[in-house]
C-alpha cells in the first residue's frame, strides 16, 4: 500500500479516477487508497462538488471549484 500525503490537494487526473472507481461501484475507502487520499477527502470532494457517487464527473467537480 502506498504512504498517504496528509495534504494532498486533488488533481483534474485525481477526479478523474474517483469517476472511473465510482462507475465501476468500487467503495470511499478502495478509491482513497487509490488516489493516495484519507477517505474523507473522497467524501469532501462529493459533498463541496455538490454532486453524489451517482451523479460525480471529473469535469463537473473540476468546475465547481
């Protein structure tokens, strides 16, 4: 498993893959990890986009910064 940065800010390539493991139903936790993130992140970012693990897209995130 690869060490977690503590601030890691998200990448347009970061939202990105959080789609990808999103469409594929993969769990918060498994996408954090693959990202390199702590699971709230991955919750933060859902909730500050204003979108939910059903509706996320990268660009729509990346939009709402």
């Amino acid at each position: 498993m690869e060490a977690k940065r503590k601030y890691k800010r998200l990448k347009y390539s970061d939202r990105e893959k959080i789609e990808e493991l999103l469409r594929d139903r993969r769990g918060i936790a498994e996408i954090a990890d693959a990202v390199g993130v702590h699971r709230d992140t991955i919750y933060k970012e859902l909730k500050r986009s204003g979108l939910d693990e059903f509706t996320y897209t990268a660009a729509a995130a990346q939009k709402a910064l």
